[in-house]
C-alpha cells in the first residue's frame, strides 16, 4: 500500500500532522475478541510512514542518505478496545526533530472517541559506523521547515 502524496495537515499545536484509515482486520484479533496489543504499534507504524513521506523523508530516503532511525522508546495508553471491522483513524504528529524524531499518535472512532494513545522516538544513527548520531541531519530539518512554512503560509490564506 503506497502512502505517497498523503496530505500534511497542521495540528493544533501548529505541528505536521498525518492521518491513516484502518478498518480492523481478522488477522489482528485475539481469543477475546479484540485487537492484541502488540498491533497497535503497527497502526502506529501506517501513520508514522504517511508523516513521514508527506515530508519528503521516507524509510527508504534515509537509508539512501545513510541515516538508521531505530525506534528508542515507544508508549501506549490503552482506553478502549478495538475488535473486528471496526473503522479507525489513526493520528501521527511530529513533536520533535532537531535532535531526533518524537512522533505522538492517537487512535480514534468515526465518532471521535478516542481508543488508545501513544508515543515513538527515533534516534538517528549512522548507518555505515553504527554510532548514535548528535542531531538530525539536516535535510530531515529543512524538509520538515519547509512543510511546516507551506502549511502556515496556506492556512494564513
């Protein structure tokens, strides 16, 4: 499934933002009859990928430039339970870029409830040596200001 073209948008804490829709599979389900845990941070992953590629800087673009961003840290705050077939809109939004990548994510119904929330951060590293990297390159940081100048400068029109 390409994510290509997806649309940035401004959250309202003026930070680049993409969303994902998912409908629940049955391969995600559990013997109770609701999404395991462990596949949230998957849907996490689809929104985290349209973010990034919205910005211009792909899984695949980092490599080519030499840059790993393994994920460091990651957390969820489980709310509701999500079960088969269930419609959900899954939220990424960049909290973070200069020294690495803070992505926060959200998990909501077609009713805007809310059913799980979530953090990941990634650490650039250098792809050839191995070796935790001081900062975000800075073609991650220009690409990400200038999203962030063109969705201003639209949203001021």
């Amino acid at each position: 499934m390409s994510m290509a073209n997806k649309p940035l948008e401004l959250n309202a804490s003026n930070q680049l933002s993409a969303r994902e829709n998912i409908r629940i599979p049955f391969y995600d389900i559990d013997m109770a009859g609701i999404v395991w845990h462990g596949h949230y941070l998957k849907y996490f992953e689809v929104a985290r990928s349209a973010l990034l590629d919205g910005i211009g800087y792909n899984y695949r673009e980092m490599i080519e430039t030499g840059v790993l961003w393994p994920v460091i840290d990651s957390s969820i705050r489980h709310i509701k339970a999500l079960s088969l077939d269930q419609e959900i809109l899954v939220t990424a939004s960049l909290k973070e870029y200069h020294l690495r990548i803070v992505i926060d994510y959200q998990v909501l119904d077609e009713q805007g409830t809310v059913y799980s929330k979530g953090r990941t951060i990634q650490a650039p590293v250098d792809g050839r040596t191995r070796q935790l990297q001081f900062g975000s390159p800075d073609l991650l940081v220009d690409r990400v200001e200038a999203c962030l100048q063109k969705l201003k400068k639209k949203a001021a029109t």
